[in-house]
C-alpha cells in the first residue's frame, strides 16, 4: 500500500513541485487547491504519468479548500479518510504573498488578517487535524510514523519592509515547527521547516525582472532562480525518514542565500 501524502496548494508552483517528486517515489497524494480546478487537475494528471514513467501506480485526488477557514480544513482531512484512509505526511505548502505590498507604515490591518489566517492559522490548525489523526494512527500501528512539513521562507529571517505580515507569518510558522515537532516525538512524528529562496513560480512572477537582475549580481552563490522541483526534491528527502533523529529543524533551499559573504 502507498503512503500518502496531503499537500495543500499544489495546483500550482511549488506545491505542484512537490506533488510530483512525491509522485516519482511512489506517493499517494491529496491535492489540494483554493480555487484553480483546472490547474489541480492537471497537476493529479501529471503526478500519475510522473508515477508511472517512475514504474509506480498512484493514485492523485484533487480537493478544494481553504485553507485560512476551519470548515474547509475539516472537510479536506474528511475527503483524505474517506479516499485514502490513511494520513503519512502533511505539507504545509499553500500561501499567499502581502496583499498589495505595502510599506508597513501603510500597511492595513485587513490585508494582515487575510494573509495570517491563510499562511499561519492554516497551518498551525490543519497540523492539529493532522497531528490528532497521526496519534490515532500511532496507537493503532506503533510502527507508523507520520510526518509534518512547513513550507516557510527565506522572509522568515529576511526582512522585506513592504511585506512585513508575509515576514511575521513566516518567522511564526518556525515556532509551529518547533511547537508540532516537541508535541509529537513521542508518537514517532517528526516535523520539518523547509525554507525557499527565490523560486521561479506565479507568486514571484511579477518580480521576475527584480530578481533576475539581483541574481545576476550575485544574490546567491548559485547564481539561478529556485525550481519548484528544487523544493520537491528535499521534501522527498524528509519524507523518505532518511532523517529520523532529526525533528523541528530547517532544510534551507536557497542556493546559498543564507550565507553571509564579505
Ligand atoms: P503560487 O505559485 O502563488 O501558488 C500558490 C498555491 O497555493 C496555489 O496552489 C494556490 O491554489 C494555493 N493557495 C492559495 N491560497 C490558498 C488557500 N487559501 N487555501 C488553499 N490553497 C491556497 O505560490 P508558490 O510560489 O508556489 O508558493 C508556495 C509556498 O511557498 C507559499 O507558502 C510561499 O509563501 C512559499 N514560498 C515561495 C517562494 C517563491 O519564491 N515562490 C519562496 C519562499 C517561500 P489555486 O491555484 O487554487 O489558487
């Protein structure tokens, strides 16, 4: 039987990276969308040919939810029961960035709301959903070991003054690893932080031509743009248990971002 694998926000971009690196290595997936269907589909599409040109047979179910919205985050674990029956790993990928970018002498309080309830209440209550299922699951069978990984960022350490909630939310989403990770040791859960550099998807799009320059100049010592699949690679990596006394701790994928230089 396959493992499973819940990734939300993987229509698109660096989810859709993860889903088919998963997909390669033989993962069941949930792939979850807000509300570009067409783009799940294709991504469930693509994650079963990958799986098969890989010589594995999955299966990949899209579901809409919300992320930020209880009811949503209910029903999407409810929809993995009911296909899969099973829960091996939660990515926490969905986000959106600062609405509007704006300074944060400017920045307005509803545009904070909306970004927090999608790119930390969502994770912080949809791993309580996972993490209570992965329990149940532990009691049952001792030698399941589910598994938990938040996408966060290079913002949670780097600050951009005009995305200052897009920076708070990612630099709490650390504390969420930390907080699951210690939480859930004990029932052979381990929890990880994985945080992107500069990755070439429709969220940094409209920077393009500010990061190729950037880039260009030595922003990284690898000196190109991110891949979703550079991302994809190191979630399969943590979700394979090649780090099993490992727990609550960061994978940086950056190119070398963080690496201070003279
Ligand atoms: P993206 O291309 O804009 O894709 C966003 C994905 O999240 C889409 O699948 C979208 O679904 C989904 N989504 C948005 N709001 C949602 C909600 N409320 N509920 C459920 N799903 C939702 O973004 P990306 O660049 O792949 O970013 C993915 C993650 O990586 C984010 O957490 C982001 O902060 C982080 N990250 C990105 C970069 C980067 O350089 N791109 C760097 C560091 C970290 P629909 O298709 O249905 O809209």
């Amino acid at each position: 039987m396959n493992q499973v694998a819940l990734i939300t926000g993987a229509s698109r971009g660096i989810g859709r990276g993860i889903a088919l690196e998963l997909a390669a290595v033989g993962w069941d997936l949930v792939v979850n969308y807000a509300g570009n269907q067409a783009a799940a589909e294709d991504t469930a599409k693509r994650c079963v040919e990958q799986a098969k040109e890989d010589g594995h047979t999955i299966r990949a179910e899209i579901c809409q939810c919300d992320v930020g919205q209880a009811v949503d985050r209910d029903r999407l674990i409810v929809f993995t029961r009911e296909q899969f029956g099973r829960l091996d790993l939660l990515v926490n990928n969905a986000g959106i960035t600062s609405i509007g970018r704006a300074d944060i002498l400017d920045a307005s309080e509803e545009n904070w709301d909306a970004l927090m309830a999608i790119n930390l209440k969502g994770p912080f209550f949809l791993s309580q959903l996972a993490g209570r299922w992965m329990v149940e699951q532990n009691e049952a069978d001792p030698s399941r070991r589910g598994k938990i990984v938040n996408v966060s960022s290079i913002s949670a350490h780097t600050v951009s003054t005009n995305r200052g909630d897009y920076c708070v939310a990612k630099a709490g989403l650390g504390m969420v690893t930390k907080l699951f990770a210690a939480r859930l040791a004990d029932v052979g859960v381990n929890v990880y932080e994985v945080c992107p550099g500069v990755i070439a998807s429709d969220m940094t799009a409209p920077v393009q031509a500010k990061y190729d320059k950037l880039i260009d100049e030595g922003l990284t010592p690898i000196r190109r743009w991110g891949e979703p699949g550079d991302v994809g690679r190191a979630v399969v990596a943590l979700a394979q248990d090649y780090f099993p006394f490992t727990t609550g701790e960061v994978l940086n994928v950056d190119g070398g971002f963080t690496i201070r230089r003279i």
